[in-house]
C-alpha cells in the first residue's frame, strides 16, 4: 500500500471557467490542480484548497478542448 500526503491547505482558489467562443459560463468542468480536484457549478465556478506551491490547472469536459495552465498559489 502506498499513502501520498500533502502539506495542509493555507489558500483558497477560485476558478471561473467560460466558454473562449460565447464567454458563457460552464458547468461541470473538472479541475485538477495536482492531487487536489474541483468541478464548476452551475456559473462555471469551482473553489479548492490547496497549500502553497506552483501547479497546473488542468480542464476537462466532455466535447471541449483540454487547457492547462501553470499558476503559482501564494495567496487566496
């Protein structure tokens, strides 16, 4: 058995999540920052905890292009 642990979270990130066509929001989209995961509600918003550190946001959604983008968390 292997157990992956990570730092307690000290930031909260909030992530908006709009369509690069219409500039509608979108729902259900899962992000992936590291380890941690979120998914947007219904106004494409999605908040996750996380301690701080550079990571990649990575997009998902079913029929839509995957986007990464690397961010740097040194603060809510």
């Amino acid at each position: 058995m292997t157990y992956v642990v990570s730092r307690q979270p000290e930031h909260r990130v909030t992530l908006h999540v709009i369509d690069k066509t219409s500039g509608a929001p979108l729902a259900d989209v899962e992000l992936r920052l590291g380890r941690f995961r979120a998914t947007t509600d219904d106004v494409g918003l999605a908040r996750v905890d996380v301690p701080c550190g550079t990571y990649q946001v990575v997009t998902w959604k079913w029929r839509y292009e995957v986007v990464s983008k690397n961010v740097d968390v040194v603060g809510d």
